[in-house]
C-alpha cells in the first residue's frame, strides 16, 4: 500500500472534481474513494477521477482504506458527514462554511476532539503562501497602523432556483457562500496586527438583499474590531463585483488582486501590491503545485506530526467565524442562523 494520505470525497459536484483535481499534484495524498449518494454518481466520478466507489457516503466510511475524508456537499450536510466521518475514526477536511451556524460547527469541534482525529476548514487560501506572506507584512507594520480592511467576493450565478447557491434548502446565499472568506481575511488581517493567528470583531452590522428564492443574493457588512481597525465587507451569488481586498494602514496601504482562488488551480505566480507612494511595489509569489494540492499537502503534514487542528485554520478560529457569520445573517431580515 502507498504511504500518500489515502482521501476519500464525499459528494461529487463541482468542487469535489477540483479537489481531485488538486491531490493529482499532491506530494503526500492520493485519491483512493468516492462517495456519492447514487451509484451512477460514485461512477461518473470514477470515469475522470480513477478510485474505489461507493453508492453511499456510510460505505465510504466504513472503507478500511480511506483515512482522511474531504467532504463537499452543500453546506447543511456538512455537519452530518463531519460527524459521522469523525466517528468512524477519519481526519476530516470540510468544506467552507463548516456549518450552517456556530451550534453545528461546535458539534462537529467536539465530536473531532472526542474522537482525537484532525478536523480542518476548508479555507484553501489561508494554506497558500500568497496569504503567509500577506500576514507577515502586516506583522511587520509595512503599512503602518492598519485602520481598514475592505474585502469582497461576489459573483454572479445563472438564475437557477435548484441550484445549491440559491435554494435556501440547500444553505444558499451569498453570506455563507462566500461572506464567510471575507469574514475570515478580516479577523485573519486584524489578528495579524496583534501578533494574534485572529481576532474577533467587536461589532457586526450588516445589510442584504433577500431574492425570490428567499436567500440573501448580495449583502454587505461593517466589522470594528480592537486596535480601532474597521472592515467594509460585500459578498454576494447574484452581483459581478471586482473580488480583491485592501487594507489601509497609516502610512501606505496593500492591495491582493487575487484573495481567494490564489493562482487559479494549477500552479502559478500570484501577487500582492504595496503601495507606499504611487508606485506600487509588487511582491510575487510563485507556487510550484495549485492551491488545492498545497491544501491537501498542509492537512497531510498536519496529520502526520500528529496534530489534530491547523495553526492556519484552527477550531477556534472556524468557531468565531461561524459566529460571525450567524450575527450577520441576524442583521439581514429573513436570512436566521
Ligand atoms: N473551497 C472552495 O474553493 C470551494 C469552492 C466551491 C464550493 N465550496 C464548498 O463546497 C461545497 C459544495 O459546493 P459545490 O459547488 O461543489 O456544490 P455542488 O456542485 O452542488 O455539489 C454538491 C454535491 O454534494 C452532494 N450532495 C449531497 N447532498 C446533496 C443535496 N441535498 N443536494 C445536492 N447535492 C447534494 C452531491 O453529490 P452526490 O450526488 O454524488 O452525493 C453534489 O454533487 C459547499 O459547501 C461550498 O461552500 C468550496
């Protein structure tokens, strides 16, 4: 047998042929199983991505060979399948947002910590360099006192009403989606200012618009947080907006064209802009495998020195996430944790 981590997925929809696309230029996992809720699925899956398949996500855990499962199903499945995975004794990599609510994602936590198995959000660009070297100029003050952090990410989806993105039923909304990246580089950036891995904000408001379809398809918050640094956050399913993120400092300020799918897939060269005068400084950062393949590599080492949280996204941190998510769900009228 093959001493890569041996990965089961859960779920074969879009981002599950990415991942597999990822551990294609791991250094340290390989596929070895596909869980799909239908036989046909598992198949399909299997015909581009070659594995064991499974007609169930029960049978995928109960294979003796997998022992680390990514699950990627629509978010209000992740608990379940967390769980579950947990309890069958695999280290789990979990799709972003861990969960529907703080609640959840404690259940989950617990159920990790009960079983002593590795348990990580699946953040992928805080396992990018691009994101280590944007912490490390924070923390050496290149721009100063930081004072604000703007944030997006917001697309534009077809109009389908079945689709995961829209159906409330399937955890669909903007916040969740992709609210919750923002959220995260803002408590990422304003931990970095204190030498802290993140910190939490001390007040939330926020503002969205609900669709036909009942889920928030664009939403904005207002973060402060200590060291008086504030946040301007947007993230939407139904609203094209340039995805990028600036943080303003007292004596300059940075941009990061590309926050969240650093590099694209495949690996490649990313920058990050420092502007102190008006020239920008351009620091680049080369990769030599794709974000989702440096993903798997860091949950692998993790495993492997025998830790069961990530300092990049640790459980605490996925936790003051997911209640922040819940506050700016509260703020926007209809959409409740
Ligand atoms: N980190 C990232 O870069 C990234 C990017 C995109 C999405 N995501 C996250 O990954 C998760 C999945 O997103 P996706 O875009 O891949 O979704 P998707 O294309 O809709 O696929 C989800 C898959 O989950 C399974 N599933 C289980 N219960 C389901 C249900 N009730 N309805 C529909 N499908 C169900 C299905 O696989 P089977 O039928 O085979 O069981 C389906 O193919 C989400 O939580 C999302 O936030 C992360």
């Amino acid at each position: 047998m093959s001493d890569k981590l041996q990965w089961g997925v859960i779920g074969t929809g879009r981002i599950a042929r990415t991942f597999a696309q990822g551990l294609r230029h791991s250094r340290t996992g390989e596929l070895a199983a596909i869980g799909s809720r239908s036989r046909q699925g598992a198949l399909d899956f299997a015909h581009d991505f070659p594995a064991t398949c499974h007609s169930s996500y029960e049978a995928l855990l109960t294979d003796p060979r997998v022992q680390a499962v990514y699950i990627s199903t629509p978010h209000p499945a992740h608990a379940e399948w967390a769980i579950r995975a947990a309890e069958a004794g695999k280290h789990v990599l979990c799709e972003k947002p861990l969960a529907m609510n703080f609640q959840e994602a404690q259940s989950i936590v617990d159920a990790a910590r009960r079983q002593g198995v590795f348990l990580m959000e699946g953040f992928m660009y805080r396992c990018h360099p691009q994101t280590l070297r944007l912490v490390e100029l924070i923390r050496q003050q290149t721009i100063g006192e930081v004072k604000l952090i703007r944030a997006t990410f917001s697309f534009c989806c077809a109009f389908n009403p079945q689709d995961r993105l829209l159906n409330a039923e399937l955890g669909g909304g903007g916040i969740l989606d992709v609210g919750c990246y923002c959220v995260s580089m803002a408590r990422l950036i304003a931990g970095a200012v204190s030498g802290k891995l993140f910190e939490e904000p001390l007040e939330i408001k926020g503002l969205g618009h609900i669709g036909a379809t009942g889920v928030d398809e664009y939403a904005v918050a207002s973060l402060k947080f200590p060291n008086a640094i504030l946040a301007q956050i947007a993230a939407g399913v139904q609203l094209d907006l340039e995805n990028n993120v600036r943080i303003v400092g007292s004596t300059g300020s940075i941009l990061v064209p590309s926050p969240w799918i650093v590099g694209g897939e495949a690996s490649a060269f990313s920058k990050i802009l420092v502007f102190k005068s008006h020239i920008p400084e351009e620091i680049v950062i080369e990769t030599d495998r794709g974000l989702y393949a440096l993903e798997a590599d860091h949950v692998a080492e993790q495993i492997a020195q025998g830790r069961t949280q990530s300092p990049l996204v640790s459980w605490d941190d996925s936790l003051g996430n997911m209640r922040a998510l819940d506050l700016w769900r509260g703020e926007v009228a209809g959409v409740l944790p």
